[in-house]
C-alpha cells in the first residue's frame, strides 16, 4: 500500500490505521511549490512538511519516498491558475491537482513499488455500484472533500482508499494521540489554497509583475454599458463580489460579468446575479445514464455551496447544460460544478462561459 503523505494529522493518521490493520505500507510525499511558510520551523534545505513525514515513517518504521513535481505542478496548476484569472475566470487549481497531478504520480509510483493498492487522507468515500466506482461525501459534513475528487478516473479509484472517509476529524486526532503522536493535532491546518500565501492578488502580481499595466486599469459598466468608474484590472475580481469594489452607486453592488476583451466588469444587483441554467464544460460522468432522461440530480456550484436540484442536459462531448429547480445565485466560469445523488458523486465539470454557446446573450 502506497500513502500519501503531507506530514499533517490526517495522513499521518492513515498511516497508523492501515499499519494497525495489517497494511505493508510506504509513505510518499510530493514537493509541489514552495513557500516561505513551507520552511517555517526547520529552515532546511527541504520543506517542513516533507521532514516531518520522513520523521514519522522512520517512527513507525516503514519507507519514504520523496517525488519532486515542482515543474508538473508548474505547468499543469500554477500555469492555468493564473491563465485563469487572465481569462477572466475564477479557478479551482484543487480540482485541477486532483484530477492531473496528484493521483496520477501516486499510481504510476505505486506501480513502480509494486503497491496493489494507493490511500489518503481525504474525507470522502469510494463505493463500488456494478462496474463503476463512485466517489461519497465524508461522514464529517464539515470535512467532506467529495467536491475536488470528481475528476479522478476510474482505473485510480478502483485501486484507491480513504480511510478517514467514514471518520472526524476529532476521530482523526484521537488516533494519532492513541499511537503516541500528540503533536500532530496541534498543528495549525490550511484551508487555502496549497500555494497561494496571502491574497491570490498578490500571487499574481508575484508570479506575473505586467499584471498591474497589463491588462491595467478598465472600467466598471451596467448591464446596459454605460461606465459606472475605473476599477484596478479585471483579474483582480470575481463573479458575486461585493467588497473590495471602491465605488459607491448608491445601492450595494456586485459583480456579474468579467469581460476580459473589453476590460470591462458589469456591476448590478444582488438579484442580477441569479440564473437558472448554466454551461459547463470538460466534464467527466461516472456513467452517462446516471443523468440522463430528466433524471433529477443535486448540483453544487461551489465548495461550500448548498446542492441544488437539477437536471442535466449533454450537449455533446464537450458541453452540458444545467437546467436548475429555482434559480441560483452568482455561477462563476471556472469553478467546478459537481453533480450528486444523495451523498454520491456522480461527476463533474468546469463551469463555462454562456459565450461558448450561440444560443445564449452576447457579452456585455
């Protein structure tokens, strides 16, 4: 069994679960992207958190691996992240990890140590139905990760576990304070994105220093086009924000519409933000039927976001529509949307620009 490891609680926990359980275990660990706080303690050569999962596999005497993906993660995450935003879309590099680096090496790593099996510490569940296997929500709703899995294929999940799946996080902590490793659950946890150490503003600005002159500033406008004010440049905001705007109109407003091109930010109410129907596309279905004839599923739009009731329509290999119960609010291009049935994952897709369409409204 090949685990993955970040030198935090949960993985390390599934360390001593599947060691408690019998497992031939190695621990792996990838180096992705530095940041200052990746050096905080140890001030090393390598991360902290790679140290910190050497140190409990030589504890609990099993091998370590170190994969250094800096220039796949380079080139598959941090390239689109901010290819994104200059896009005017709002990115998930999660999803993106997930589905075309992360498991990926973990299987072609597994298959080079002749491990049968791969595990993490995800809070989320597979279940096998027929031929198909099914990603579930976690146990703990607050921990759920089913959202950023929906793209792992097939051939990986039929050799995958989790087993924090059907466990809390306090369950978690337990068991690594029950193994002796008390530390491990008094360290602090991020819950941003790996790479990204402050504001994704800055990230840009660090990663492409032009963005301030170019795309530069452009202009705030209504739905009808009409300038509204000057905003800072359209990759520093997003679909639904309020904050931030520094403009005042009188009434609260929010973003509708990034328009790139243009360098343009449509700007109106909180109510304009609504829709019943959204594009998405590169999407991945566990079985096609599960979806189709009208069948009703749960559509989530965001990581926190409630699931809404939805049918699907598949356009074509490319494209699918979501036709939505009652309107939801501020669908934004980029992030993921994820399709359920219950607590089953039944896949997922990026949520795509109207104007990849010609049936839908020109760009304003």
């Amino acid at each position: 069994m090949l685990v993955a490891m970040s030198g935090g609680v949960d993985s390390s926990a599934v360390c001593m679960l599947l060691l408690n359980q019998g497992y031939q275990i190695e621990g792996v660990t990838m180096r992705m992207w530095d940041t200052e706080r990746s050096f905080a303690k140890f001030r090393r050569d390598e991360p902290d958190y790679i140290l910190e999962a050497r140190s409990l596999a030589e504890k609990l005497n099993f091998p370590h691996h170190v994969l250094d993906v800096r220039p796949e993660f380079k080139a598959k995450v941090i390239d689109y992240f901010t290819s994104e935003y200059l896009s005017g879309r709002t990115p998930n590099p999660c999803v993106e990890c997930n589905r075309h680096i992360k498991w990926k090496l973990l299987l072609d790593l597994a298959d080079r140590r002749n491990c049968e099996y791969i595990a993490t510490g995800h809070y989320a569940q597979i279940e096998q139905t027929g031929d198909f296997f099914y990603i579930k929500k976690g146990d703990d709703e607050k921990k759920d990760q089913s959202y950023f899995l929906w793209g792992v294929s097939q051939e990986i999940l039929s050799r995958a576990m989790m087993p924090l799946g059907r466990m809390t996080k306090e369950e978690t902590k337990a068991e690594a304070i029950k193994n002796g490793f008390d530390q491990l659950v008094k360290k602090s946890e991020s819950m941003e994105i790996c790479f990204v150490e402050k504001d994704y503003r800055d990230f840009l600005r660090e990663n492409i220093p032009s963005v301030d002159e170019n795309p530069g500033q452009g202009y705030f406008v209504d739905k009808q086009g009409k300038k509204l004010g000057v905003h800072k440049g359209f990759p520093f905001y997003t679909i639904g924000q309020r904050k931030g705007l520094e403009i005042a109109l009188g009434y609260p407003a929010y973003v509708l519409k990034i328009n790139p091109r243009k360098n343009t930010i449509m700007l109106g109410e909180k109510e304009q933000l609504e829709t019943n129907r959204m594009l998405v596309e590169n999407y991945l279905l566990v079985n096609p039927s599960d979806v189709e004839n009208n069948k009703k599923v749960e559509v989530r739009i965001r990581y926190r976001s409630k699931p809404e009731p939805a049918t699907i329509e598949i356009i074509d290999e490319n494209y699918l529509q979501v036709h939505f119960e009652t309107p939801v609010s501020a669908v934004t291009p980029g992030q993921s949307a994820v399709f359920y049935s219950g607590d089953c994952v039944l896949g997922g897709g990026v949520i795509a620009n109207f104007k990849n369409s010609c049936k839908f409204s020109r760009e304003a």
